[in-house]
C-alpha cells in the first residue's frame, strides 16, 4: 500500500465537510457506495470519475461535499473523501466522533475484492501511526450484506 490519494489528486470540487473536529479517538464506520462495481483493474481515471459522482451525490444531499473520509476502490486504491480533521455526513449521529470508511461499489450483489480488505488492513493500522484513533477495528456500519 503506497498511500492516501488526496483530494487535490483526483480533483475535488465541493466543501471539505462541515467543520472542524479533534482527532485521536474517532470511531470507524464501514459503508459501500452502491453505485458502479468497478473491476480490480480498472484505471486511476475510472476510480477518479466514480468518486466525483459520490462528491456530487454528498453536495447534492447533503451540501458537504463527499460524505466519507475515505473511500477505497476495489484495485486497494485509497481516496481522501473529506479531510480527516473535518466533519462529514456518512452516519446520522456519529459523524462528529467517527471516520466514515466507503468501499467503492456495490457490495449487495458483488464481492469485496482482496485488495479492498489489503488496504482496509492497512487503513486501520495507518490511522493508528497518523494519531487518527487507538484501535485497528471498525467500529459499526451499514454495509446491507458485505461479501468476502
């Protein structure tokens, strides 16, 4: 896993969140996007139209920007969704204390893929050296039925 892919790399148009928040103790929250199920080779490019059709999806509801904090593409590719320091709109009263964590794709009728849980892993462990939270664990979600 070579890293985070920032918002100014695959070119982020909206809000970053809502406001500011500590960091140190948030929680983990698992989600999927249930929109396009991108192969595991698919291009950068792919991945990057994708996660603008979510930023647009979060300004449209929301008026936020991405909803998520990170979103993680089948190839094991990691996105910055909203800045980590920021507030965004992935879990109704949770959002203040926890990170929202979004699988690209659609995980109702299609796998998670190797590579997704290989940077989840890694996710986790990062956020932990990053002084993101204290533990390697998802803390809640809701993902209907994620497959392995």
């Amino acid at each position: 896993m070579s890293g985070i892919i920032s918002r100014e790399q695959w070119g982020a148009e909206h809000a970053d969140g809502f406001y500011n928040r500590k960091v140190g103790r948030l929680d983990k929250w698992l989600h999927h996007s249930v929109t396009t199920q991108l192969p595991v080779d698919a291009s950068q490019a792919a991945e990057e139209r994708e996660i603008r059709k979510l930023e647009d999806i979060g300004q449209a509801r929301f008026k936020g920007g991405i909803s998520y904090t990170f979103v993680v593409a089948p190839s094991g590719r990691i996105y910055e969704g909203h800045s980590i320091g920021r507030v965004g709109a992935h879990t109704k009263g949770q959002n203040s204390i926890s990170a929202g964590i979004c699988l690209l794709g659609n995980y109702e009728d299609n796998h998670v893929s190797a590579e997704q849980i290989a940077a989840l892993t890694w996710l986790l462990q990062h956020g932990i050296k990053a002084g993101w939270w204290t533990q390697a664990k998802l803390d809640g979600g809701h993902t209907t039925q994620t497959k392995h």
